[in-house]
C-alpha cells in the first residue's frame, strides 16, 4: 500500500493541542508546540488525511514583547478581533467546571493544503453572555493565570472540545490525539460516552479499555516542570467527585493529579518527538510503552521565496513531495548561493530596520531563536566574551540575532535577555548582537532562512526535539548544535553542520551540565571549522548548505512525520 492510499483510507483524526499557529495574525501561540501543531495540521491537508483539530481561541494571545534598552521583558495583551480571521460557527456546547454550566462556542479557520484538500480547526470560545464574568475569561490567556485557571483551561479544552465536535456532527472519529497533556480531560468525556451508551451509572474498566483503544498522545518535554499536575483537592473542586478518581488504571494520584499520567494511561499509542527523548520518555515513565516519532516542519510553510524559488526551478513537485528535496544536491552551488543571500538580505535588512544596528550581509551571521528559559542556554555563547570577540576579529565581523520570549513567570528566562543585552554592549567593535523583540512565526522564517548558521545549545537531555533547526535544514542553513534532540539524527559532521558534544557522551536526566567544555568546543567549531569555511572556503561552505537540504530538509519534514502517524499511530 502506498504512503497516499494509506492516508487516503485513514479514519477521522481528533487532533487536540493548546496552542496551534497557523498564521501570524491569530496569535494563539506561544512557540514550539504550537508551531509543531500548525506544521500537522498543514501537513494532514496536504495529504488528504481524515483530520478535525481542537484548541482554545485565546482572545488576548501569549503576550506581546516589550524590551527596554537593557533587556527588560514587558508583557501586554496580544490583542485580536476573532471575527477578522475566522468563522463563528452556531453551535453551541456546555461543559461543567466547579459546579457551573459554562456555555461553549467555536469559531472555524479551514486549513487547504497543496492539493487542495480541507481541514477545520476549531477556537473553542467562552466568552459568551450566559456565562459567569470568570468564566468568560477561560479562553482569553494562553498559559496565564493560576493553577485554577490553567485546570479549568484544560477541562474547557478536552471535555469541552469533545462535546463540541459532537455538537458540530463529529460523530465517527476513530481516533483523538492529544498533543501534550493539555487535552488530558478528553479521556473522561470519552469514558463518559461509552458509558452512558452501555447504559451504566457507574464506569467500569470496559469503558476505560474502549476510550484507551481511541486515544493517541504525543509527549513534547523531557522537563519535570512541563508535565501539568494539580492538588487532588483542587480537580475534585473543578470536576466534581467522579468514581474514576478511584480507579488506578485512570488515576495515579499520590495526592495530586498529573496530566502525562492521565494521557499514557488512558492512550493505545505514546510517542515522543525523536528517538532521544522516546528514550528518555521510557526512563521517565518506566511502566509505558513509549515509541517516538521525530518531530517534523511543514516545507511549504517555511521555505524561504528565493528557495522556492530555486525548488521550482530544480525540483518539480517538491511542495507536494518533500522527499524531493534529496535531489537538492544537483543544484548548482551557485544557484544555492545566489537563493542565500537574497534570503540573507532580508533579514538584515530587517534587522537594521527595527534595531539601527548597522548588521552587514557579509558578515557571518549566527541565529539563535527560541523561548528564554535556563535549559536552553542562550547565554553559552558568551561564556568566554574575550575569546569571542577574537573570534569575531578572525572572521573579519561576526553577527548574531537573538529572538525569544520569556515566559511572563519565568524569572530566570527574563534574567537571560538581560545577560544577553548585557553581552551586546560588552562586544561592541568586534561581534554585532541584536535582540529582535516579538518572536512569532514571521521573524522565525526570516532567522531561519536568513542567517548563516543556526545555533543551538539546550543543557542535553532536556531538549525533547527542536524544530528550528529543521527550518534552517530546509533553507539551506547548516546547524551548529549541541548532540540532543532532533540534531542527534540529523547531524553528519562537517557535511549537514556541526556538532557540539560527542555521540558518545551519556547525557543522563539529573547529571550537572558541563557549560566549560560545551561553551569551549562551541568555540573551537567557530574557530577552526566555521569561520575558516565561510571565509575561504565558499564552494565547501555551499556544499554543507546543499546537504543540509538534501538530508535533513527532505527527511525532517512534517509529511514524513504525520505519515509514521498514520501507520504507527492511527491505525
């Protein structure tokens, strides 16, 4: 069977994710997992699969970024108008939290893929008159409030988005995926459904094995911190006393309720989002079968224009084949080149823009771009500020924009904005350093098109996959990265980028970071591979760019990523 008949023939897809990015204007994001999910839904359009996908509409946003000059983070409402960009459907669902009927609508944006099949994503929306002034509030912040509000959230979420798409007619799914915990809630309603259906008051443990048969999850962190858990006091306030509280094949309280452990009890299929973290997933959760499927980027979405444009000329079909994109390594280095530094023009040129810092496309530039928190180290680089001026010196000019929000609670990820603001003024005369404030997905296709090396050094093994990386991969744009996540598969040294870290280094959950020894070979790669190949050696230089395409580009691709679903987990 090929890889289209098997999409073709697929059963309808529940697809449920707190945060999904589809364009720049509904900012119901707040970085990687939504963009991940935006990627999915894309790329099920593309291929024609069977897919309805569920989140919240999120009225006020993430936030919007406000840095002053020396980096401190400001947040503010990311207002929008729903109406503009969306369709308000007529129904109408209602869900229960902590004793109220909290009344439900969705609004509708139809995703068309390159062949122009259609998948509906629904905002799920409580801001209506028949609700409590509160309860209105439930689907205005993403990732705000307290752990009431966060619960609560996710109850709107799962329980609401099921009773939703039953609303809207969705009758026949076949499977519900849940990506992250966020949407945990949904394996109650489903318990719920089979329930009443046998006829029962109370669940029994053929309703948890027929919600299990439908469910699928998808784990996106290897930190503690990003697994939601509640005091048991507080889910029975929100949910009511229910008799699954009592049944330890749904619950492992202790206490507390985690979502991760809700989702894998409650799912025929787990996976995590490279084969890394499937390994560190089943150390985590020693009692599940984990699986892993690496992570993927939506070619189409995020191929520059003068890279399309060079695909359109070199490779026919490759938006609607993103395995075609191996036969990059025809294109003449030339062409490659030429596509580069038009994609390398417009980001300067943006840059200069919004910062009046005087960035020059000549120079080699570094792109480092990812939410600010302490185990993505955004401040490695500049561990050793004397060596890296040297090293901006022996480059004849060095370049490096930043990009990334902190989140507003994060105290430490604001502090690093400031180190890196700190760092930008220490270098003056011999390294270029720019914060660009507001990372959303326009500035991200702008990096990770326009720079010339993409930067990436997580504290491993806490980077669960990464997908910057893979953006950069299929514009061209070789990595230098720290061996965990998606890099630990993608990277052939010297031939799709560089390495920081040896393969056979165990990086193991607990063990203190070695900053020295990652910040001195982030240095030595500059010093004795990068800068020596950008600055006299350009056609090797080209060819590591062509191979970034070729091997990564057409295989880190969200249609190879939701084709393993298919097969692995949907079936």
């Amino acid at each position: 069977m090929s890889g289209r008949q098997a999409v073709a023939d697929a059963p309808r897809i529940a697809y449920f994710s707190m945060e999904i990015a589809l364009r720049d204007s509904i900012p119901t994001y707040a970085g990687g997992l939504g963009v991940l999910a935006g990627d999915t839904v894309r790329a099920a359009a593309d291929l024609g699969l069977s897919m309805v996908a569920v989140t919240l509409l999120h009225r006020e946003g993430y936030f919007f970024q406000t840095l002053d000059a020396n980096g401190v983070q400001s947040e503010a409402p990311a207002g929008w108008n729903p109406a503009d960009a969306l369709e308000a459907l007529p129904a109408r669902a209602t869900v229960p939290v902590e004793g109220r009927t909290v009344a439900l609508r969705a609004w509708r944006l139809v995703v068309t893929g390159v062949t122009g099949r259609r998948v509906p994503v629904l905002f799920l929306d409580a801001d209506l008159p028949d609700n409590a002034p509160w309860d209105r509030t439930l689907t205005h912040r993403l990732y705000g409030g307290d752990a009431r509000y966060r619960i609560c959230q996710e109850v709107v979420l799962g329980m609401g988005g099921v009773r939703m798409l039953r609303a809207l007619g969705h009758a026949d799914i076949a499977r519900f995926h849940m990506n992250e915990g966020h949407a945990a809630f949904l394996t109650l309603e489903l318990i719920a459904e089979h329930m009443a259906a046998q006829g029962r008051a109370k669940p029994e443990m053929a309703d948890v094995r027929a919600a299990r048969e439908r469910c699928v999850f998808t784990t996106h962190t290897a930190v503690p911190a990003g697994h939601d858990r509640y005091p048991m006091d507080l889910v029975e306030r929100v949910l009511g006393p229910r008799d699954e509280f009592g049944m330890p094949d749904v619950f492992c309280c202790e206490g507390e309720l985690n979502l991760t452990y809700l989702a894998l009890n409650l799912s025929r299929y787990v996976n995590g989002v490279a084969k890394k973290h499937g390994e560190i997933a089943r150390h985590q959760f020693a009692r599940y079968t984990i699986d892993s499927i690496t992570n993927g980027v939506h070619v189409p979405t995020w191929v520059s224009p003068p890279f399309a444009a060079l695909f359109d000329r070199h490779i026919a079909g490759w938006r609607e084949d993103s395995f075609s994109l191996r036969y990059a390594l025809g294109i003449p280095r030339g062409e490659v080149w030429d596509a580069h530094c038009q994609a390398k023009a417009a980001l300067i040129d943006h840059v200069n823009r919004v910062t009046n810092a005087g960035f020059s496309t000549e120079a080699l530039t570094l792109g480092f771009a990812r939410r600010m928190t302490p185990y993505k180290r955004p401040d490695l680089l500049f561990w050793d500020l004397p060596r890296l001026a040297a090293i901006g010196r022996q480059a004849g000019g060095l370049q490096v924009a930043f990009a990334g929000k902190a989140h507003p609670g994060d105290g430490a990820g604001k502090e690093l904005i400031r180190k890196v603001f700190g760092a930008a003024n220490a270098l003056k005369g011999d390294v270029r350093v720019v914060f660009l404030p507001n990372y959303d997905m326009a500035l991200g296709g702008l990096l990770t098109a326009g720079v010339d090396v993409w930067l990436n050094t997580p504290q491993a093994p806490l980077e669960a996959s990464g997908t910057s990386g893979m953006k950069a991969a299929v514009n061209g744009v070789p990595s230098l990265s720290v061996l965990d996540g998606w890099w630990i598969e993608g990277c052939i040294d010297g031939v799709t980028g560089w390495a920081i870290g040896a393969n056979d280094r165990n990086h193991a959950m607990g063990e203190p970071p070695d900053h020295v020894a990652d910040a001195d070979q982030l240095y030595a790669r500059l010093e004795h591979d990068i800068v020596p190949l950008f600055t006299n050696g350009r056609q090797r230089f080209t060819d590591v760019m062509r191979h970034a395409v070729a091997l990564n580009g057409s295989f880190f691709n969200a249609q190879r990523m939701l084709q393993q679903y298919v097969l692995k987990a949907y079936f």
